[in-house]
C-alpha cells in the first residue's frame, strides 16, 4: 500500500517543474498534517474509546502512525 502511494507520488511530482518540487513537497506535507490533526481533534473521544476498549489496537495504530512516519520521512527526503 505505502508503495503505491509512492508511485501516486512520484507520478504527481514529475508533472511539476524542478525548482518547485521541494515547495510541493513541503505543502503536501504540510497539508497532511494538517488533516491528520483535525481527524485526531475532530475524533478524540473515539480514539480514545478505542485504545481504552480494544487493547489490542494499539498495535495497530502503532503500525498505521509508523507507516505515516515513514512515508512523512520519504516526502521530506528522509532516511527511510
């Protein structure tokens, strides 16, 4: 899965000039984050319901922010 977002991507950036890459690649990022907190403020209560109901979640959703991570890591040309 997190490869074919790479590819959506990568084929999104090559329809953008060079010099412009990196400030795109900022604003996505950005705008993710963006997302990501307004679900979290907008959903709080049933996360935590969740991770208090469903111990067995937290794997889960430790994999899911992992995957976030690495894919916020790769926007920002990071290690991974």
């Amino acid at each position: 899965m997190l490869s074919d977002i790479v590819q959506i991507y990568l084929s999104f950036l090559s329809h953008v000039p060079g010099q412009f890459r990196g400030y795109v690649s900022i604003l996505l990022g950005l705008f993710i984050i963006y997302s990501i907190v307004q679900i979290i403020r907008q959903q709080f209560i049933w996360i935590i319901v969740l991770i208090v109901l469903l111990p067995t979640s937290v794997p889960i959703l430790r994999g899911v922010v992992d995957g976030i991570v690495r894919f916020l890591k790769f926007l920002f040309g990071g290690d991974s």
